[in-house]
C-alpha cells in the first residue's frame, strides 16, 4: 500500500494541481486572480436580481431574441417570456439547455 510521502499543509492553504487545454490557461489564471480576490456577494449588487432578469440579460448579451432563443431551445416563446418575467421557474434541466446555447452559468438561473 502507498503511504503519503507529503505531510498535509497546516497553514489554512490548499495546493491545487491542474491540467488544462493550453488554449484555456489564460482564463484558469483569470479564475484563480479573482477567487483570491475579496468579492461583494451579488445580491448585494443586485438586490432586486431573479433568475428571470438574469436570463433576460444573458439573452440580451447575446443578441439574441426571444423567438430565436425558444427555437434554439425547443420551447414556445410564450415559455421563455414567462421565465423571463419570474411566472414559470427555470429548472435545471432547462437552465443546463440555457447554458450551452447562451454561453450562460446555468447556476445563475436557478
């Protein structure tokens, strides 16, 4: 059996080991200056924040209307209107769906 030949750190710190494309260094880098950054909580930035405002802003980011949007997705438009304005909740498979056709963190929409 193998034994640990490093003595586990003591200090509050983790060492973090990663292997990633080279074409996505420069965004891990990014990723990690900012987590080691103190940062205000988003609800405090935006209060009044649903997830229906926050894909209503996604969708907007990526030029896309609502009638292109529900044909990416499969859906009605009155579907994507009504989660845009907070009547029908986005679930998680359909903020997953959201996340790849607007390049969108699907957490952010539940």
């Amino acid at each position: 059996m193998l034994e640990l030949t490093k003595k586990p750190r003591t200090d509050g710190r983790w060492e973090i080991c990663a292997i990633v494309p080279e074409n996505r260094v420069n965004f891990v880098t990014v990723a990690i200056e900012e987590a080691a950054t103190p940062s205000v909580p988003a609800s405090e930035v935006f209060p009044n924040s649903t997830p229906g405002t926050r894909l209503r802003g996604a969708r907007g980011l990526m030029g896309m209307t609502q009638a292109k949007l529900a044909e990416k997705l499969g859906v009605r438009v009155q579907n994507i209107s009504a989660m845009e304005n907070d009547r029908r909740p986005i679930g998680k498979a359909m903020a997953k769906k959201i996340e790849v056709v607007l390049e969108f963190p699907y957490q952010a929409l539940l």
